[in-house]
C-alpha cells in the first residue's frame, strides 16, 4: 500500500469520526439521563414505600402482646442423653 493510499484511508476515517461522533455522543448522553432519572424514580418510590411502611411496623411491634398478667409457666423435664446403642436408626 502506497503512502498516498494510507492517507486516504485515515482522512476518510477522520472524516467518518468526525460525523458520526455527535449522534455517539447523544445517544451516551441520553442513556445516561435516562438511567439517572430511573435511580432517581426509584430512590423516591423507594422512599416512599419506606414511609408508608415505618407505622405499620411500628404499630405491629407496639401491639405485640398486651396482656397484664404474666404467662403460665410450664414445668419440662430435663432432656437426657441415651447412649448410641440405644437410639433410633
């Protein structure tokens, strides 16, 4: 290939580069607004699914048990421990 061809050749890519390089750069440009408005819908829908829940849960967890009297309690017998000839298979 002779010099003249290379040169071609690079002039017609820079040419090529240097028209093609502004829809490139749109199109990065718009993804990238694109997913920045995603994370911020979802941080806010996020949020607000935060704040809606936080009274429920808090509500649940004060309500738990409400009884004045204290709970029964249940003798158990101690567990014992059989030796291996003994259990089940």
């Amino acid at each position: 290939m002779s010099r003249d061809t290379r040169t071609l050749i690079g002039a017609a890519g820079l040419a090529c580069i240097a028209c093609c390089i502004g829809p490139i750069i749109a199109v990065l440009g718009a993804i990238g607004a694109a997913t920045v408005l995603g994370v911020a819908v979802f941080g806010v829908v996020g949020a607000l699914v935060a704040l809606l829940a936080v009274p429920v849960v808090l509500t649940r967890r004060r309500n738990r048990c409400q009884t004045s009297e204290p709970a029964e309690v249940v003798p158990i017998a101690a567990p014992t421990a059989r030796p291996a000839s003994e259990r089940r298979r």
